[in-house]
C-alpha cells in the first residue's frame, strides 16, 4: 500500500450544492501549490500577477552576452561577493527598541484586576500619563533633530537671582561653572610619530580569513618571536623568584643558628658568674667617676657639632643626587626627542599613526591593555566565508582605540567601591527635660 502524502481528499466531488455535500477531506491541492507559488514569487520580488508592466519588461539595451562572458572568465567576482549577493527581497525583522508603554511587556500579561501596591491599573495608568505629560509624551521626551536647547556651562540664572535677594544677602554668591581649557584642545595621539591613530585602522594583509602565504608566514613568524620572548621574560622573572625564596630561606636558617650559639655564650657566662672568684673580680672593680657639668656642656657640643656635620654631608649628597637626576632627566628628554623627530622623519610621507608603535609615556598610571591576537594557526585557516567563526570582542577593541587615540587616560577597574562611612549614635531626647515650677 502506497504511502499518504499531504492532507486526505476526495478527487470525485461533482458538486458542493447542497449541505451535506459540504464534506471535510476537500481537494485544496490547487490552493497550497498556488500559495507556495505566490510565497516562492514574494522572496524572489513579488508577485508577478500585482506588477505593473515596466516592472516585468524591459528594453534590452546591454552589450552581447558573449563579451560579458569572456570578460567574467578573466575578472571572476570574490566568492565572498557572491555570497553576500544572496539575499532576499523581504526586510529582515526589525530589531529597533519601542517606546515603552502599556502595550509593552514581558510576555507575562497580568490581569487587570490585580492590584500592586493597593493600587488598581486604571488608576497606576492614570497616575502613569500625569507624570509623564499622557502617553505619547515618551516619544517626545528627546529631540534628535533641532539645535540644542541647554548648555551645561551656561550660568544658571535662576540661582544668579536667589543669590541677588537682599533675603540672602549674607551668603556668598556662587562661583561661575567654567569649561576646562583642555575641552576645545585636540586628543594627544600615543603613536611615536605623534600622528592622529584612525578609530578603524587598515588590517594587516596576513590576518585574512584567505590570506597570501608570504604574508602570512610573516606575521606568523613576528608573532612566534613575540611569543618565545614574552616566555623567556616569564621564565626568567619565575627563576628570580625562586632564588630570591632561596635567600630567605638561608637567611633565617643563619639568624636560627645564630641564635642558639648565643643561647650558648649567655648560659656559659651566667656559669662563670656563679664561680667565688669572678664574683671577687666584679666586687673588686673600681667605679666609675661622675662627670662634672663642664664635662657634660664639653660632650653635648661635641654631639651637636657632630650631628651638624651630618647634616651637611647629607645636605650636599642630596643636591649632588639631585643634580645628577636633573640631568639624566634632561639627557632622557633629549633622547626621546631626537627618536621622535628621527620617527616623524622617516613617516612623514604617511598621514596616520601607527597603533603598534606607541610612545613609553602615557595617559594615566594604568598599563594599556594589550591588543588581540589577529592571527590564526595554519590548521584553523578556512578558505570559505560561511566557516569563518566570529572572534575577539567588539567593546573590548573600540575601548582600546579610545586609549590608543588619546581621548581618555587609562583607569583600572573598581572591584570594590567605597562605602559611605555610618555611625551609631544613641539618641537624646530623653535627656531634654525641664523641672516643672
């Protein structure tokens, strides 16, 4: 028995008069394969039947099907065109943000008659459309287009006049909000050759989902060498960690050793004190003479001649050290200078900065986070668009640019915020009282 495709229907139906030849299992073959013919005709452009004519005819005026053939066969579009060519007639789905408002929700309608607060829904939708100025006040909240109508510097006037009232004549009238300088100043780029970073900058020709493979080995092998000495650094700072542990380790092992050998000599010399003869020897000792004031004034001067002799010693250390750093500063300055001048020289035929090539000295005490690995191993490449897997992170990158082009100096993140400080005080009223005459 043959298999059953599609709804059941009845092919001999003469006619459909009377009532009880309206039956169930009707012939809609002819309507489905009409309908599926309509949505096949709406993807492609719509319907042909609805078109006018100038839409569905046309004058050939193009060259010979011939020479267009041949010069594609030498010209071949990108596979990556002809992908992105494939797409429908119909819109995409909206995905704009509405207007919140009583129509909009979760997906969990609740009924009406249920109270929040207290408070029944006509009544929050009433108090709702006073406080926003009625419904379609949502919308109108912000001006996009038009001139602005506030400026944050601008004097308030309204604060000017209180200030004015010979009410309040005592207080001191508030100082004016001033711009900084530095807002009508052009952002400082961090490139070497201090000139503008583009927000989108040109990709390197070795990181393309394709790319040429003497481009890529290139940044293959810069970025393997990069790799093997952030490593070595590593390596290096673990060994130093290390062999500093080692130190401390027999550093306290001496100071424990050290310590029971005095432990020793103090025991032996409390064993000697006990003797008669070395108790004879200190009872036999002569004392020593009290020191008359001259002698006294004679050695506090000697101590404070001293002490100023320090002084100046350290005195005239200090200013050679800072001498010495003045220069260093200024023979660093030089330096830099003379390495931005040779960088500005040797770009001066290129207009933008480069993002990988970035002054020592920054915006702010933060380091600048790293940029991303633009690069792929020889096994991930795929040489079609639609296996090309999405990477890196879009904030993470334009957060970077901002830094990078000198709009913002670097910030670290706040895990933990400070808290408003509060104090337990114990009330006292119960201590204001009066006796009663």
């Amino acid at each position: 028995m043959a298999a059953i495709s599609g709804a059941p229907r009845q092919f001999k139906q003469p006619s459909r008069k009377g009532k009880k030849a309206w039956r169930k299992n009707v012939d809609v073959t002819e309507v489905q394969d009409g309908l599926e013919v309509v949505r096949q005709e709406v993807i492609s452009g719509g319907v042909i039947a609805e078109k006018q004519s100038e839409d569905l005819f046309t004058v050939d005026t193009t060259a010979s099907e011939s020479i267009q053939n041949s010069y594609l066969k030498k010209h071949k579009p990108l596979k990556a065109d002809q992908i992105l060519a494939q797409r429908s007639f119909i819109p995409a789905v909206s995905t704009r943000k509405r207007p919140g408002g009583p129509n909009t929700t979760d997906g969990i309608l609740e009924p009406r008659t249920k109270k929040r607060k207290g408070i029944s829904h006509n009544e929050l939708q009433r108090l709702r459309d006073i406080a926003l100025g009625g419904r379609l006040s949502v919308k109108t909240l912000v001006e996009e287009s038009g001139p602005p109508d506030h400026d944050p510097w601008e004097e308030n006037e309204l604060v000017a006049n209180a200030y004015q009232d010979p009410q309040f004549s005592f207080l001191e009238p508030p100082k004016p909000i001033r711009e900084p300088t530095t807002l009508k100043r052009s952002p400082i780029s961090l490139a070497v050759n201090g000139k503008p970073i583009p927000a989108v900058e040109k990709p390197v020709r070795g990181a393309s989902y394709n790319p040429d493979y003497i481009d890529y080995v290139t940044l293959l092998e810069e970025e393997g060498e990069k790799a093997v000495e952030a490593e070595k650094k590593r390596i290096a700072q673990l060994e130093a960690e290390k062999a500093l542990i080692a130190r401390q380790e027999a550093a306290a092992e001496e100071m424990e050793k050290d310590a029971l050998v005095e432990g020793e000599d103090e025991e032996s010399a409390w064993e000697g004190l006990s003797e008669p003869e070395s108790q004879g020897e200190w009872l036999n000792r002569k004392r020593s003479e009290r020191k008359s004031q001259t002698q006294r004034n004679k050695i506090k001067r000697r101590k404070v001649a001293e002490r100023k002799a320090i002084e100046e010693m350290n005195n005239k250390a200090r200013k050679a050290e800072l001498t010495r750093i003045k220069e260093y500063a200024a023979a660093a300055r030089e330096k830099e200078m003379a390495q931005l001048a040779l960088a500005s020289e040797k770009s001066s035929d290129e207009e933008e900065g480069d993002a990988k090539l970035l002054r020592r000295r920054k915006f702010g005490k933060a380091p600048l986070p790293e940029p991303p690995l633009e690069l792929v191993l020889p096994d991930e490449l795929r040489d079609s668009l639609r296996l090309l897997k999405p990477e890196g992170n879009l904030l993470k990158e334009r957060f970077r640019s901002i830094l990078v082009r000198g709009k913002m100096e670097t910030r670290r993140p706040i895990v933990q915020a400070k808290k408003r400080k509060q104090e337990a005080t114990e009330k006292w009223t119960y201590k204001d009282w009066t006796l009663r005459g």
